[in-house]
C-alpha cells in the first residue's frame, strides 16, 4: 500500500459541510455584549461582511465553495494523507495510524483554508483592510497571505509574549505586506488599557482581539477576520476531513477514532466535523479534541454565556470557557492559547458527541520529537498534541492486543518553531498545568445573561 494516499486537483471539495443541521439540539443565541439581547445580522455588518455573516448563520448543511477560493486552494489542496508506518513499527502497535498534513500550504498550517474565503468574501463586500489577531502566527501568517492575494491591507494585533518567541512569524507576516504589532499596544484603547494595569502584560488572545475588533469597528474600511471559534471559519476548515474521507476510502479503511488539537476549534471541526456527519447517521467513530494542560478550556472549563475577548466587545456565546480575562503562562509554548472553545465543538461536548484531553506540554514535545524521528516531518507544537493522543491510542492498542485505525491531522509543520523544541532538547522547558484557583477567580467574572423564555 502507498505511503501517501494523494487525491488529484479535481476531487478538491466543491462545497464545505455545515454541520448545524446535524448538531444534537438547537444551537444557544450569540448574545450581543451591549444590549444583551441575541445578535442580528445589522449587529455584526460593522466587522463582517453579509456573506459571511450568512454562513455563520445558515441552516444549510452544504455551502458552494467560490471558484475563485478553488483556484487559490488549488496552490496545495487536496493536502496529502500519510500513513505512518515507521512509527507504528516504533512503536510495535497493531494500530494502523494515517495523518492529514496540512503543513502543504504557503503559510505551513490548516489556517489558509478559512482566511483565503474570509479575504474573498470581504474583497467582494469592497473591504479595504483587514484586523486580526494571531497568537503563535500561524493565523496572522495566513490571513497576510491571503490579504496579499486579493490586494488587501493586513493589520495584525500579535500576543506579545509570541512576538518574542516566534520572531520569524512575524518576518513572514511582513514579508506578505501586514502590518504586525505587539499586542497590548497602545495604539487603540482596549491595549491601553490594560497596559494602565500592567505594563509588562505578556499578551493574550483576548486582548489582542479586543484591540483588532476595535480597530476594525472604529474604521469603516476595514472588517475584522477571525481564525477559529466561529461557525464560518469551521465551516471552511472542512475541506480537510472532506478529503480524509475520500482519502480514507481510497485506503481501504476507516478510522475508529479522528484526534486533532484544539484551541480555539478551527483544526479539530476541521477534519472531524465531517465524520461526525457519519456518526450522525449511525457510524461508530470517536473524536477526540486534545489541548494542553496550561489552557484546557474543555477539560477544565465551564459550559457557560462568555465574552469572546477581554476587553467585552466581542459577542457572547455559549461555550466551554475558563473566562474572558483568563491569562495563559508565557512559559507556555505549545499554542492552543484561547479562554474559549467554539460554540459548536462546546455543544458538541457538552452532548457527548466528542471526547477530550489535555497533556502537558513536555509529553507533546517528546511525542513530536518520536515522531519526527521515524516520519521526518516536524510537527507544529500545536499538533504535538494531537500526535501524543494518537501515539497513545496506538499504545493502548498494543497493551490490549487489538487493531485499530487512527487518524489524526497534523495540523501544521513546525519549522520556524524552534525555540520551543531548543527548550524541550535542552531541558528548559517547564511544565505547567493551570491552577484550578486561578480558573475559579477567572471564572467568577462571567456575564450576566438572562434570556426571555
């Protein structure tokens, strides 16, 4: 059998899959911070344009994918599917372990897949400038690139601590024409703010959307871009487990259980929306969401109304939360920073659909570096967890004696993250599991939110 299981140009997805229609039960109000009543779609034009504000709302289970998004994808989709033969002999496990790489694409990740529609759509809206944040890069990397695709200006609100530990993010950011500052800055007032309350803040995802949000309501040429929670960005990343799917049955197989990191949400929908699509229908297949132990919003957090940045003009939705003001250690390298978890991977856990865990980040970076030693691929440290769950599970399977099929997505390379894995090599880098004090002090801020009946 092949190594890699490659599909040609023209059996790239034509449409992304909507999984609300398939949700277990109706989805709760996004709540608009300043009236505290559920959002319209006048409430969110300031910083989206209307076609995207339709698909973060559609009840549509299949949405067409724009020629012109197709044409750009074309640039390194359909992504490869590998199966990882040199490390199920490592590891001596009768599991058979396939990943999707999505490490193919300029920027080096899955976060192409939604910011090249998202500049599309806002191209289309007569848009000039697009506001984002990033925490590692990968997003604010891939958001420059598809700004520079369709002549767009770029700002990008950068969490500081990242700025210093990813240096060559940012050269890759400007590089593609973004404007890439540090945030907290004191260029808008959510960052002033909170460098009145401590100027050495280290930064977090948070803030750095209070200070793009802002930016892009205060200018009416310019939108905000989001790189995951949200149901349209999602909705784009599924034209990675779309492709599994098709990858998978090429194979020959199907997988008793799809693992992807999770953050903010955009990888893990990404490849297992569409099989939860099967399981909908009847089909036996886990998923498992995996975080770190520094910032483990399923795990640790509670399914509750949440703003969706520090700053409280983002919209409140339902989630699985560890509070708005909640701040990640800067020793923290693994990405994975979010307070919060999209609404509809929260739903999707609070119901029992999925599966999670947490690792500290020293066993992911081991795992990686296994990894990398039998495949040869550097994982993102943000995919490290997502290779330790599956190392695991391979592992359980050789402890109980029996097969089975894993696939995971490897959801970026890491080759300009390697500060990290001098850290981990030299014995630097610390392990850090959040105090449940912490979570408790965070978690007792959150909105108010009292729906009519």
């Amino acid at each position: 059998m092949d190594t890699k299981i490659i599909l040609k140009e023209n059996q790239l997805p034509k449409q992304w899959y909507n999984i609300i229609p398939d949700m277990p039960g109706p989805l709760a109000p996004v709540i608009n911070p300043r009236t505290l009543q559920p959002v319209t779609p006048d409430d969110l034009l300031p910083i989206f344009p209307m076609s995207l504000i339709e698909q973060e709302m559609s009840p549509q289970r299949w949405i067409d994918i724009p020629d012109k998004v197709r044409e750009i994808y074309r640039l390194w989709r359909p992504s490869p599917m590998f199966r990882a033969r040199r490390l199920e002999e490592a590891l001596g496990t009768p599991a058979k372990i396939y990943y999707k790489y999505e490490g193919v694409s300029p920027a080096g990740s899955h976060k192409p897949n939604s910011a090249i529609p998202q500049a599309y759509y806002n191209k289309q809206a007569g848009i000039k400038r697009l506001a984002t944040e990033t925490g590692a890069g990968q997003w604010g990397s891939s958001l420059a690139l598809a700004c520079s695709m369709f002549d767009l200006e770029c700002t990008v609100y950068m969490v500081k601590v990242s700025c210093t530990q990813k240096p060559y993010r940012k050269s890759m950011m400007e590089l593609w024409g973004a404007n890439v500052i540090p945030s907290p800055s004191n260029l808008t007032e959510s960052g002033r703010s909170i460098l009145a309350k401590d100027p050495d803040s280290p930064g977090s995802l948070g803030i750095a959307i209070s200070e793009a949000v802002e930016d892009a309501a205060s200018h009416s040429d310019t939108n905000y871009a989001l790189g995951s929670v949200l149901n349209h960005v999602c909705l784009h990343q599924t034209v990675i487990g779309l492709e599994a799917k098709e990858q998978m049955a090429i194979a020959g197989d199907y997988p008793d259980v799809v693992i992807a990191c999770c953050g903010g949400g955009s990888n893990f929908a990404g490849i297992a929306f569409p099989f939860l699509a099967d399981k909908a229908a009847g089909r036996d297949v886990r998923c498992l969401a995996v975080e770190p132990a520094s910032c483990p919003t399923l795990t640790k957090g509670v399914y509750a109304f949440d703003y969706g940045d520090t700053a409280k003009m983002a919209p409140i939705s339902m989630m699985y939360t560890l509070g708005h003001d909640f701040m990640p250690p800067g020793i923290h390298a693994g990405g994975l920073r979010y307070h919060g978890e999209s609404a509809l991977v929260s739903q999707l856990y609070h119901g029992g659909q999925i599966e999670a865990q947490s690792f500290k980040q020293n066993a992911c970076f081991e795992a990686a570096v296994l990894f990398s030693r039998n495949e040869g691929i550097v994982p993102a440290p943000e995919s490290s967890h997502a290779v330790r769950a599956a190392i695991d599970e391979a592992l359980l399977a050789k402890e109980e004696g029996k097969e089975k099929t894993i696939l995971f997505c490897l959801s970026g390379h890491g080759q300009l993250d390697m500060v990290a894995y001098d850290n981990y090599l030299s014995g630097n880098l610390e392990d850090y599991e959040y105090p449940e004090e912490n979570i408790r002090e965070s978690l007792a801020n959150l909105p108010d939110v009292d729906l009519p009946e």
